[in-house]
C-alpha cells in the first residue's frame, strides 16, 4: 500500500494572523516575512504531526492510495478520514496499462473512523496479475480553518506553540507530544483491531 498526497494545504488556508495571536506576538516589525515562514513551518507540522497521530485529514486535500490487490473482495478501507469524494478507481496492468473502472461498479460508504470504497450490487473488480489499482479521493474536515472541529484545531495550535517555543532546544524528550495535546486528540484516534485481510 502507498499513499500520497496530491495536493499540498495552501498557504491561504492556514491560520496565521490567529496563530500569531496566540502566541501574542507583536506586529509591525521589520522582519515579519521571516518570522511568519518560521511560523507557516510549526503550523504544518504540528498539522501532519496531528494526522499522523489520528488518521485525519484536517484540511482537505487530494490523495491517491496505490494496493497490490484489494483487502476483500466487496470493500476496501481508506486509511485516512474524512472521505468526501473519490475520484476516480484504476486497475494498471503488469505492462502498466490503464483501465478506469466506472464509477457505477463502487460508491464511497462514509465513515469517521474507516471510510471505505466498496462494490456496487457484489464484489469491487478484480485487479490484475502482477498489477494494482489506484483509488483517488478528496480526504479531509474542509477547505479552510473555520472547517475544523475546535479541539483538532487547538491541539495543532499547542503543538505548534510548543514547536515554536522550543526552537532553539535539540530534539529529544522535550519533543514529546504534550498531555494537553494527547487529550485533544484522543477522541478522533482510529483504534485499529485488525491488520490483515478478513
């Protein structure tokens, strides 16, 4: 399995001025253009930190999920959530061939925890021999700030406020996720039962 992401979360969509705020920084210095890149830089990684911890997209973005073969044969999980649409299903042949599976044969069941693609009236198509199928989808709470829950988005501005306040500190435990932090995600963690196939 390999997921990648697609599109990046723009700039625009990031909440500087609020994160600025919060840390109640100053305005109106010579060098603000430097300090908001350092400020971008926290923001996205306590952002992908957070998704990596819960399996939630936060902000909404375009992903293609690359498998060897399907899970089961009438559903397939999608390792992150939410799912608002996919985009399109491919079988590739060993030869690299390309076959766009209509979108009639699958539909999106949604999901918080485990969206899944699943096969429309029996099972999804087979993939082929030596092949894979890609599955693109949109994934995430909403295309800007104000469309995340508030505990998802005060957890990303504590982790990013720790990021930025130790700056200047190596890296090791005091790089620690913060209990603050745990607390607010734990309720939106995907607890996963089981690895394998059915």
């Amino acid at each position: 399995m390999m997921l990648i992401e697609e599109t990046a979360v723009p700039a625009g969509a990031l909440p500087m001025a609020e994160f600025r705020d919060h840390l109640r920084l100053g305005t109106g210095f010579a060098d603000v253009s430097a300090a908001d890149a350092a400020l971008e830089a926290y923001l996205r990684a306590a952002l992908a930190a957070i998704e990596a911890r819960t399996a939630k997209v936060l902000l909404e973005r375009d992903f293609l999920l690359t498998l060897e073969d399907w899970r089961g044969p009438e559903a397939q999980p999608l390792p992150v959530a939410p799912v608002s649409v996919i985009g399109a299903v491919r079988l590739r042949d060993a030869a690299g061939v390309v076959q766009l599976v209509a979108p009639e044969r699958y539909r999106l069941v949604r999901d918080m925890s485990r969206p899944r693609v699943q096969g429309v009236g029996g099972s999804l198509p087979g993939v082929p021999r030596e092949g894979a199928v890609e599955i693109a989808f949109t994934a995430g709470f909403g295309p800007d700030w104000g469309s995340l829950p508030v505990d998802l988005a005060q957890a990303v501005f504590l982790l990013a406020a720790q990021y930025y306040e130790q700056r200047h500190e190596g890296f090791g435990e005091a790089q620690a996720m913060p209990f603050g932090v745990m607390a607010l995600i734990a309720p939106w963690r995907t607890v996963r039962v089981l690895g394998g196939r059915r």
